[in-house]
C-alpha cells in the first residue's frame, strides 16, 4: 500500500539567488583571441627596419666601423631594425606581437638617444663626430641624412608605430628599472673604452662623458643625471601606455 498524498504540501526552502562565484582564469587572454595578419603594419615596419639598417650601414661606411658602432645611436638603431622586422614578420604571419618588455625597450632607447642628441650635442664639437666623411667627396651628403635619418625620422616613425599600431597597455613599470640596464652597462663601456685609447683625439664619444677634459666626478654626475633622464622618459612612456587610447582600426 501506498502512503496518501497530503492535501497541504509545505511551502519549499527558496534557493539562493546569488550568482556562484567563478574562479579567476589562468589562461591569458591572447591564448583564447586569435591573431589577425595585418599587412599594412608588416609592411610599415618592413620599411621602418630597412631604414635603419641604411642609416646604420651609411655611418659605418663614412667613418670607422669601430668607432661607429659604439655609439649609442647606432646600437640603438640596430636593435629596432631587429625587433620592427621580428614585428613585421609577426603582424605578416598573424604571429602574437612581441612582448611589451622587448618593443618598448627598443622604442625607450632611440627616444632617448634623439633627446640627447637634439639637447645636448647639437652644437658639440667635431671631436666627437659620429663619422669623418671619408666616403669621398661625392658621399659627404650621405652623411647628413644618414644622421638626420638616426636622430629625427626613425624615433618619430618608432613613436607612430607604438602609438598608432601598437595596442595599448602592454608596458609594465617595473620594466622601467630594466630598461636601465643596458644604459648603466653602455656608460661602463664607454669608459673602459677612454681607458684603452690614451692620446687618441676621440677616445671618448660623448662630450659630458669625456674623462680627459672633465673628471671622473664630472662623468658620474653627467651619467647620474642621463640615467634619471631615462628612467623618467621610461615612467612616461609606460603612462602612456596605459592611458592612451585603443585604436578602431586595423593595418
């Protein structure tokens, strides 16, 4: 025999209403979006990379190709030339971008070095020139656009590469501290290149880092001062990263 049913059925116990409560995702964000090629910002940065492949190969051949390549132009310069064509393969391929850390440090150092450049050596003496002119008499003109190419053109075609074609966000503060690495150990290197060239008339490259005219207090403070520089248009520049806004479209 079965038990009857009650005529009353006792009002039931209301569920929760609250939403559960999701866990956090390991998984980035990029994992999940998938890439679009962009050809327009491959080849963007195709001819940004050939640029300043020129304007580094120009240099070398006006001047000494030792002396040429330890300035921090020049070193600067080569290293976007490699990270705008890894980036142009990448934005070609539908690859994922280079991480933040590797493009912003390479954006940070031609900015810098155009900065010091423009406020620091433009009325510098000829000591310190980058390259002597010894292309020839037909190839002295080459030398200007080479240098006008280093410290204008190429750092205002990196900021428009970052600020137009870049997604915003992607720098971090703590990679400011970072980026003064490679600053810290050019200064060292610069000055153990002073040391290992005595009486030559361009041991040293930089005016306010010339030890034989000024000091090495005088040095120390001078590069004192260029590190906070740095560092200050680092923290800038990753200010701006976080505040400027995403672009709508596509390359």
């Amino acid at each position: 025999m079965t038990a009857p049913i009650p005529r009353d059925i006792p009002d039931l116990p209301a569920l929760p209403r609250a939403a559960p409560q999701l866990l956090p995702s390991v998984v980035p964000a990029r994992a999940v979006v998938p890439p679009v090629r962009r050809p327009l910002t491959a080849v963007y940065r195709l001819a940004l990379a050939v640029l300043a492949t020129a304007a580094v190969l120009t240099e070398i051949l006006l001047g000494s190709p030792t002396r040429v390549l330890s300035y921090f132009v020049i070193q600067s310069t080569a290293l976007l030339a490699l990270v705008t064509l890894a980036s142009a393969r990448r934005a070609w391929t539908a690859r994922h971008p280079l991480p933040g850390a590797v493009t912003g440090a390479a954006l940070l150092y031609v900015v810098v070095a155009a900065l010091v450049h423009h406020i620091a050596l433009a009325d510098a003496a000829p000591t310190y020139a980058m390259a002597t002119g010894s292309g020839g008499g037909d190839m002295t003109w080459l030398e200007p656009v080479a240098g006008h190419l280093l410290h204008t053109v190429l750092p205002v075609a990196a900021l428009l590469d970052w600020l137009v074609l870049t997604p915003p966000a992607r720098m971090h503060l703590r990679q400011a501290t970072t980026w003064l690495l490679y600053p810290l150990a050019y200064l060292a290197f610069t000055l153990a290149r002073g040391e290992l060239l005595p009486g030559s008339a361009g041991r040293y490259l930089y005016p306010f880092l010339d030890v034989a005219r000024d000091g090495y207090r005088s040095v120390l403070a001078n590069a004192l001062l260029v590190g906070l520089a740095i560092y200050a248009v680092a923290v800038l520049l990753v200010a701006l990263d976080h505040t400027r806004p995403k672009t709508r479209f596509r390359l």
